[in-house]
C-alpha cells in the first residue's frame, strides 16, 4: 500500500472510532449509524455495513438512501434482499438514480429485460453521464431485443464521451443483430482499440 493510501486507511480509521465514540453517547442517531455504514463499506467490511445501515434504518425507517446502499450491499449475495431494499428505498424517494440503478441489475439478472429497461431509463435520466447506469440500460435494451434504441443511445453515449469503449461495443452488438455487420465491425474495432475487452464467440 502506497503513503497515500496508509494515510488514507489510518483517516478512515479515525473516522470509524469517532463515529463508535459519538454513538456511545447519541444510539439512536440514524445519520450516524448511516455514516458508519459507508465508512464500513469504503473499508470494504460488508458485515458491519449491513449492519450499520440496518440500525440506521431501525432509527429512521425513511432514511431511503440506507435502504440504497444495503440494496447495494445485497446485490451479489442475497439478491431477493437486494430487490427489497431497493423498492423500499423507491416507495420513499422515487428520484433516487442508484436504486434505479441496483434494480436495473437486479431485473437483468433475473432475466426481466423489459423491467430492467424501466429502471434503467429513470437512472440515467436521473444520473446523466452515469457510465454505470447507460452500461445497465444498453445490456437491457440489447436482452428487450430493442435494437434500435440501443444504437441511438450509444451513438448518444459517444457523442458525451461517456464510457466510450463499452458504447462502442455495445452499439456493435445491437447493429450486428440488425444484420448491419460491417457497421458492427467498425465500432467493435473501434472499441478494442480503446482498449475495451471485446469477445465475441
């Protein structure tokens, strides 16, 4: 590990015993139990942000952005809980893009494409830019078999230069389905030599 990273694990560190320090005195403080929740999570300790953001959300059962990153948390290893937290999250704040986001992936996994489309509209019309949120709503468009709106979303993607290699791939995959081969192969040429892994069987 780097200086800057020591230093940056021994600011964590600290940040972590303070919190546990003021929550001696302040239990049923929700931002602080949510506040620890991230710094765990940033400490990559899953275990204790789980159940940090669970006591968050004991203490303020609105706090949506607590049900966002236990969503989040979930995604891999309990995706049911995942799904939940997210909806839960939404039925507070209906404008929160990473919840979109997090159930964008979760309906992909599920082989739920059209779903997956929905959430991922509202995400990246919530969080323009986002190269996470326009990978999960091309990905979806291509599993809805929505080709088109692919290609235009990709083109548009390039145009803003946002997550430019995975665009390119993705607008080759959705124009080789429209039988347009050799526009495809520009565009997976052209993501490759943007240094995107392309592999394609």
């Amino acid at each position: 590990m780097t200086n800057t990273g020591h230093e940056s694990n021994a600011k964590l560190n600290l940040y972590i015993k303070f919190l546990k320090e003021q929550l001696a005195f302040e239990p049923q403080s929700a931002a602080l139990h949510y506040n620890l929740g991230l710094a765990y999570s940033h400490k990559a300790l899953p275990a204790e942000a789980i159940s940090e953001f669970k006591q968050a959300i004991e203490c303020d059962p609105n706090l949506a952005e607590a049900y966002v990153n236990l969503g989040g948390l979930y995604a891999e290893t309990e995706p049911e809980k995942s799904m939940e937290a997210n909806l839960k999250a939404l039925a507070i704040n209906p404008d929160l893009g990473p919840a979109h986001s997090n159930l964008a992936f979760g309906y992909l996994r599920d082989g739920n494409p059209d779903q997956a489309v929905i959430h991922g509209q509202k995400a990246l019309e919530l969080m323009p830019g986002s190269p996470r949120a326009y990978q999960l709503l091309a990905a979806a468009l291509i599993g809805a078999g929505r080709f088109e709106a692919c290609v235009q979303l990709s083109k548009d993607m390039i145009k803003q230069s946002v997550s430019t290699g995975a665009a390119h791939f993705n607008l080759s995959i959705a124009l080789r389905a429209m039988g347009r081969d050799e526009e495809a192969d520009e565009h997976s040429q052209a993501a490759a030599q943007l240094g995107y892994q392309v592999n394609q069987n």
